[in-house]
C-alpha cells in the first residue's frame, strides 16, 4: 500500500480590491495579533502536511516578507495572472513535491477556520477523505446570510450536485444555507487529471476550483463532503469583516480558556 503523504495549497494572489489597503496584499494584515496568512501555514503543519505551497501574485513580495518574518519554510508559485482558484491551484500544482499523494486546498483570507478550537473538526474531514478513499472531500457549512459564497447543491438524497458560484446562482439557488467554506482535500492524482479540464466561467472569465465537482460526477469520481454545521467561519474581504473576525477569533478562545 502507498503511504498517503499530505501537502498543502494556500491561494494568496488575489487583488482583494474592497480590502482598501494599497501596495500590500490582505494575507499579510494582522488578526489577534498575527498575520492572516501565518495562521494559516502554521495550522497547516498542525494538520500534517509535509509541504506548503503559497500561491502570490498581487503584491507577492508583501506576502513573501512577512513569511520570512516568521520564519515559514514554504514553497512559492505565481500566478501571473488573476484567472481564478482553478487556474492557481493550477499554478502550484507542479511546485508540489513528487511523494505528496492528498492536498488540502485553502484560501488565504480565511484563517478564523484554521484555529486550534477547529482541528478536531479538520481532523474529521482527513478521516473521511482517507477512509471513503475519496477523489476529493470538502467541508460544508451552513451560513444565515450566505452572500457572495458558494451554494451546495444536492439532489433528494444528499448527493452533492455541484457548488454554484454567487455570480452564477439563480435567485432560488441563492436561498440555499448550505455553502463552501474553500476547503477542499483532492487526491495530487485526480488534480493532475482533471484541473486542465476545468472550463472558464461565462460570467466572470474565471476558472473556478469549485467546477471540478462537475467533472467528477460524469466520470463517477468518489466525492465527499463534511457538514460542518455552523462552524464558526469568518471570510476576510473588508476592513469590517476584519473586526468582525477579530472578535471571532477572540470570543472562541475566551470559551475555551
């Protein structure tokens, strides 16, 4: 049997355009008093994984200084242009070292999931991924005022259909509760099949992570999914929902002091 060994891909190239901070890129501004994006590969190690991939582009160099700052051993790859997760995930594919078998895939701005108070539920999702021998596995949550996230959406038995990106969901579509958090674990081998496949959304130009569902259910690949509930969970997009994620983190780790 072959051992499974774990990496890592954290995309850290967009623009993030509403954050209002110039010359830097967002990963790089302080949450509970430690950069956004350091969160992140340190959680990361805390899950296993032997190697970290960090995806730059916009403003590479403030991401890459403040790495070294903290003194994080990862592996860089630029996405030189912003075509979308599919296309940077695309972009650290090849960076990955050749004995890495699964990959969990993150966003750069979401550290409030990567805490010490969520490795259990983190822990889960490898378990399920492992033990149904999934071509990829990803987490769900369930979000009141789901805007701009992605909608699962599943058939009457439970099945996971797809993930409809915000700027392609109908009106009915974007009632759905149940959302994507962009955490995702793939088998290196299904990536390296079918990330060139992914086609580029009509709406945005964008190629979407997410659109590899698709290509999976119609050649039958083994998905799975993990209901986080409503797990605590913060995207980091505004200089609010900065604070919002400030006092987040903060009030779980006073619950659990």
């Amino acid at each position: 049997m072959i051992e499974r060994k774990l990496g890592a891909i954290i995309l850290a190239a967009g623009r993030g355009k509403r954050m209002e901070v110039d010359g830097i890129n967002k990963v790089t501004l302080s949450l509970a008093k430690k950069p956004i994006i350091v969160h992140i590969v340190q959680f990361m190690k805390k899950l296993g994984a032997k190697a970290t991939v960090v995806v730059v582009g916009f403003a590479k160099e403030s991401v890459m200084q403040t790495l070294a700052d903290a003194n994080e051993d990862v592996i860089y790859a630029e996405q030189k242009e912003l075509l979308g997760t599919g296309h940077a995930a695309q972009s650290a594919l090849t960076e990955l070292p050749e004995d890495i078998t699964d990959v969990i895939i993150v966003y750069g701005d979401d550290a409030v999931i990567y805490i010490d108070e969520h490795l259990p539920m983190m822990s889960k999702l490898f378990e399920t991924h492992y033990a149904s021998n999934a071509a990829f596995t990803f987490l769900t949550i369930e979000k009141e005022q789901p805007f701009g996230l992605g909608r699962i959406m599943r058939d009457d038995r439970g099945k996971v259909l797809a993930i409809v990106e915000e700027k392609d969901a109908t009106e009915e579509q974007k009632r759905i509760k149940e959302i994507n958090p962009g955490c995702f674990i793939f088998k290196v081998s299904f990536l390296k099949k079918y990330l060139s496949m992914v086609k580029k959304s009509s709406a945005t130009g964008e190629y979407y992570l997410t659109s590899l569902i698709d290509l999976a259910i119609k050649d039958d690949e083994h998905v799975e999914t993990l209901k986080g509930g409503y797990m605590a969970w913060r995207g980091v997009n505004t200089k609010a929902e900065l604070e919002e994620a400030e006092l987040l983190l903060n009030s779980m780790k006073k619950i659990n002091t």
